[in-house]
C-alpha cells in the first residue's frame, strides 16, 4: 500500500541563490545546489520554474531542467543564471538525485520578494553571498 512506500529524507542537501558583486555592472545571480555530505550525489535532476502574479495578473516562467550527473561532498554545483526581474516570482526547484540507489527528492521555493540584500548571508565553505534556502 501507500503507507508502506518509504520516503527518505532529505538532509544536508539545499539551493542557494548567490550573488557576484561586478563592479561598475549589476551584479551576477547564479543558482547553486549545495551538497553539505560527507558523499556525493549522483544524477541530479532540478527543474525550474517561477510563477505568481505581478499587478494582479499571473506570471510563468518556462520550466528548466537541468541535469548534474555526480554533486562531490562538501561542494555546490552550478543549477543555473537566474534573472533578477524574475525576484518577485516564487521561484520554486525541484531536486530530484540518487545516493546509492536510493532516489531522493524535494521542493525548495524561494517566495516572492525573499531574494534581496537582507536575507544575503556569507557561506564561508563556499566563499559566496547568497540567500540560502532553510
């Protein structure tokens, strides 16, 4: 049954939105997927998407899907550039990826308005600012 089907958690793995200071440009916005284990993730699939309303008419993105065939341990793995217009948007990855062979997977949605200077955090082990999804 339903009930029976085990669904593993998942721990140590999120997604960051980090930014790239360029002087005398605006800055860089890259999405990245954070592996924070002591062992690799394998094919990791992430799709994503970015919808909401912006003056009371709704908005979509397309829907990406990316592809990342082995995330090491203790590392972050480029995901994607991600256009600060799009901010005001849920901005919503799904994380699809194996260990062993077990599949894990998980929803991480950054609301709308969540990405901006104040939520900006350094992540020392990574050496980047970022927004980094809880």
């Amino acid at each position: 049954m339903i009930r029976d089907i085990e669904i593993p958690e998942v721990k140590n793995v999120t997604v960051a939105i980090a930014r790239k200071k360029q002087p005398g440009e605006s800055d860089e916005w890259k999405v990245f997927l954070i592996n924070r284990n002591p062992f690799p993730i394998e094919n990791a699939l992430v799709a994503s998407k970015g919808y909401g309303k912006k003056d009371g008419e709704e908005q979509q993105t397309s829907i990406l899907r990316h592809f990342l065939e082995t995330v090491p341990p203790h590392s972050a793995a480029l995901v994607e550039p991600i256009d600060p217009a799009v901010f005001h948007l849920n901005n919503e990855y799904w994380v699809s990826y194996y260990i062993g062979r077990k599949i894990f997977d998980k929803r991480f949605v950054f609301v709308p308005d969540s990405i901006r200077e104040e939520n900006i955090t350094y992540i020392k082990e990574f050496e980047m600012e970022a927004i980094l999804h809880s």
